[in-house]
C-alpha cells in the first residue's frame, strides 16, 4: 500500500473513533448501537489494511461494504458510488429514455426478471418472468444491486447493452443482445370471455391508467357485462397512486392501504364513494409477476371482501424509495416507506396471498410440448416465445374465476 492510501485509511478510522466515541460520551443517541457498529467498522478496515494477504484496493474495498449495507436492508435499496451516480445524471440530462421493459428485483443473491413488458425489447429476446440475469454489460450480477442494473440497462434508443440470461430450467446463462427503446405504455386490453363477463388485461398501472379503466368499465355496464375479471399477471409497473386509484373504482368503504416509513408520516388512503365505477362482481387474476402498485389494487379487494383473489403469491414490491445525495458524489436509493393493508400486514415482506390457489402451469405446456423437447429445440428456434401469452379459454385461472361467479355472490363492501 502506497504512502497516500495508508494516510487516507488512517485517516478515516481516526474521523470513525473519534466520531463514535465523542457521541457516546455527549449521549447524542440513545442508542449507541450505531456507535459501537461505527467502531467494529473502523477496527475491520484496520485489520484489513494491515492483515490481508495482497495489499487492498481501499475505495473497492469501502464501495463494496456499502453496496453489502444497502442490499442488507431489502432488494431495492442501492448504493451508486460517485461514477454510477453521475452517470445517472447525465442519462436524465441527456433524456435517454431508452430501456429493454424488465421489472426486476434480487434472489438468491442475482438480478431476477419479475415481469416483462409486451413488445420490448426484453421480450422480443425471449427473456421471461422468473429468469435470472448473471450479467449485465459485462458486469456480474451476484454483487449488483437492481438501481445499478436499472441504470447499466437505461441508455439512448438505439443502443444495446449484452445481458447474460439464465432462463428457467437451465444452468448456464445464454448472451443476449438488448436493444434500448422508448416504451409507450401498455393500453387495457378488454377481452369477452362469458355471455356477462369481461377479462380486463391490466399490464401496467401507468399515471392515467385508472380513468382509462373507469372508461372501460362505463362501456361494460352498457353492453350488458355484469362481470369483471382483472387480469394482473405481469403487471409490475407504475406508481402506487394508481393503484390506489384503480382500487376506489371498486371499493365503497373502507381502507385501501396505508403508508409507513421511519421518517415518513402515516398515511391512509381510504376508499371515497363518490370515485367507484363498478358494484358489480369482480376478480382478480394474479401470480408471481404481479408487483407494487398492482399488489396494493389486489390486496385492497381481498381485504375489503370485494372479491377473488384467483392465482398465486404475488411477488412482493409495494414501497417507496427516495434518492439521497452524499457529499463525494455517490448516491443512495433507499427504502423509505412501505405498503400495508387494512390488517396490518406488509406487502413488501408477504406479497399478497390468492383466496383460491391456482398454478398455470398447465398454460406454460399447452402447445404439448414437454421440457425435453424444448431444451432440445431450443438451439434450433429461430422465434421465442412471448412472455406474456393472450387469454385463452384453457387459461386455469381464467376458468377458475369464471367458474367461481357462478357460485352465490358475495355480498359487496
């Protein structure tokens, strides 16, 4: 270690205990917790300085604790060291607003793919709900965080960026090539699957999606639909006002979810009468893929009773974060608040659960195709399949919720 470097980390570890012991003893916490944590800290980078096998990289080695601190916390939580940062910034001033349309978050330590928006360019490369990203523009994804995978993706139209996929049921990652493009927001895709029963394919909660749906719904009443299905499979996009929007459409009292941080004041959104559009029967589709301010829409029916859950957990992303400057330049996406429902459950920690449980995994074989045959067509496929398929009558969750309006009819909220 060079002359400089020794002098930098003495220096810190001196601004560190001098910091944690002047606050212990003037009692500026009352706990000292964070104090004590500050020294642990200090006497590590020591150790490290003086023990190591190789002579360290310092600012490497004080990055990579900070990205461990933040992912620590929860998946969505990031450190971008002072390069990231600025050339985050530079992305919004340059307004390059090309993206590949992967909602993404972390599992067993790697990038996984939560939904795919249709016709983007991650679709368009076959990457499905569930695949793993080992790398992204070269970079390993075992120590990235999704703000740092969010920010390597984004870039001008036009331009590519390499990921590496390891897709269900495989072991080694395939190169791919994704193509950054602006994404228009998927539209609701309206779809008569009854005599009285309208499917409504919700594949993001964009800000205007709600009264779009409340249109939609307005048609339906008029053409004699009594039924409404919500289908929010891959539906990971948007912020959580409007599903809280989507939510008042439905719902005639009661509380649609609430808002809680350390730092952040409670806020209860409730249901306001005068906003519901539909008092007819309605269910819900929903699955693995189905995230943040869908969940809240979903969660808010089950709890108020308003209707069926129909599917699997959901994925488990209701938050918010907040962007916070450090004075070196770098930067942090913090978690600050999360979602509730009216019982008081998180909706980041527990997903939101189905009242009837059904696996499509009976859709993702319909074309009679086993898993043998696929991996060994896989090579020879000039075409990937969709990731996200149209409704189709042999759809089990679909089935499942028409099946269950022909049972006696809740009574409303």
């Amino acid at each position: 270690m060079n002359r400089a470097a020794r002098i930098s980390i003495i220096a810190i570890s001196v601004v560190i205990f001098c910091y944690a012991g002047l606050g212990h003893v003037l009692g500026r916490t009352t706990d000292d917790k964070a104090y004590k944590s500050l020294t642990v800290y200090g006497e590590v980078l020591q150790k490290i300085q003086n023990d190591y096998v190789d002579d360290p990289n310092i600012p490497l080695v004080t990055a990579g604790s900070l990205h461990g601190l933040l992912e620590s916390l929860d998946p969505q939580s990031s450190y971008l060291t002072p390069r990231e940062y600025a050339e985050y910034k530079q992305k919004i001033a340059t307004n390059a607003a090309g993206e590949t349309g992967l909602t993404m978050s972390k599992r067993s330590g790697y990038i996984v793919a939560v939904s795919v928006v249709p016709e983007s360019p991650a679709e368009k490369a076959g990457i499905h709900s569930g695949d793993f990203l080992e790398s992204v523009a070269g970079f390993t994804t075992r120590e990235m965080s999704v703000g740092q995978a969010l920010n390597l993706l984004r870039g001008l139209p036009g331009t590519s960026v390499k990921v590496g996929v390891i897709r269900s049921g495989k072991a080694e990652p395939e190169e791919v090539d994704l193509v950054r493009e602006k994404l228009t927001p998927a539209k609701l895709q309206p779809v008569k699957v009854d005599s009285d029963v309208l499917a409504i394919r919700v594949l993001s909660l964009e800000p205007g999606r709600a009264e779009e749906l409340r249109t939609r719904l307005a048609d339906a009443e008029k053409q004699g639909v009594h039924k409404i299905i919500l289908d929010l499979r891959n539906c990971g996009r948007g912020p959580a006002s409007e599903g809280i929007a989507a939510a008042r459409l439905f719902i005639t009292s009661g509380t649609i979810a609430t808002l809680r941080g350390q730092t952040v004041s409670p806020q209860v959104f409730a249901a306001e009468p005068n906003k519901v559009a539909w008092r007819g029967p309605v269910s819900i589709l929903m699955d693995a893929t189905t995230s943040g301010a869908a969940e809240i829409l979903a969660s808010a029916l089950e709890v108020n009773r308003r209707g069926d859950l129909v599917g699997e957990r959901t994925f488990g992303l209701a938050s918010e974060q907040k962007l916070i400057t450090l004075d070196d330049g770098s930067a942090l996406i913090l978690t600050v608040a999360n979602y509730y429902n009216s019982s008081g459950k998180s909706i980041l920690e527990e997903g939101v659960v189905p009242t009837e449980v059904v696996r499509a995994a009976a859709l993702d074989n319909a074309d009679g195709s086993d898993d043998d045959d696929a991996t060994t067509n896989s090579a020879t496929q000039t075409q990937t399949p969709p990731a996200i398929k149209p409704l189709s009558p042999d759809d089990p969750l679909l089935k499942k919720a028409i099946e269950l309006f022909k049972t006696p009819v809740k009574k409303a909220a």
